[in-house]
C-alpha cells in the first residue's frame, strides 16, 4: 500500500435513504466522486440544545483532494438539513491502481 496525497473520503449523512442514494448517484454522474457508499448508521448529537438519537444513511464519497470544495457545495446545495454534515478526511495510504481508478473517474 502506497502513502498518497490528493484523495479524500468525503462523508455526509441524510435522514431518508432514498434521498441518500439518488444524492450518491448525481454526485458520481457529475464526476465529482468515483464512487460512493450508502449505510444506514444510528446517530447521536446535540441539536436546538439538546442531545437527540436518530436513524441516518451516511453516504461517503472516494474523490481527488482538489474536488472538496466543489463536492461540498454541490451537497450543501441539495441537502434538506440546515447544517448538513460535510467532512473530508485525507486518504493516507491506498492501492495505486485504485486510488488511479479515482483519478480516471473524476477527471473531465
């Protein structure tokens, strides 16, 4: 496994998995990521000041580092939460001919 820079998992989450799943497939046909996985998760968080629970999809993004900006506003865009979570974490190691794969896929 080779050490890479330039790719990121980007992950949000949505409280329907239709919704999730038609916001992974527009994602991948806008080019904005090579591939992105729908699972549902329990969550727990503060929110109007106070600690709620509830069922979600994450979905998570695989995409090239210089598409961050782009992909998140293209999520903050469609996503029906006020403040949706949108968060990259840096790919640290990886297949090359993966993390190739990743870069073919996004590129124009």
């Amino acid at each position: 496994m080779e050490t890479q820079d330039g790719y990121v998992v980007v992950t949000t989450t949505h409280e329907d998995e239709t919704k999730a799943r038609d916001l992974a497939a527009a994602v991948v046909r806008e080019r904005l990521a090579a591939c992105a996985q729908v699972h549902p998760i329990s969550s727990v968080y503060w929110w109007d000041g106070e600690v709620r629970s509830g069922d979600e999809w994450r979905v998570d993004f695989k995409t090239r580092a210089g598409l961050g900006d782009r992909l998140a506003a293209f999520i903050g865009e469609r996503h029906s939460y006020d403040t949706p979570e949108i968060v990259a974490v840096p790919v640290v190691g990886g297949d090359p001919a993966y993390l190739e794969w990743i870069t073919a896929e996004t590129t124009g």
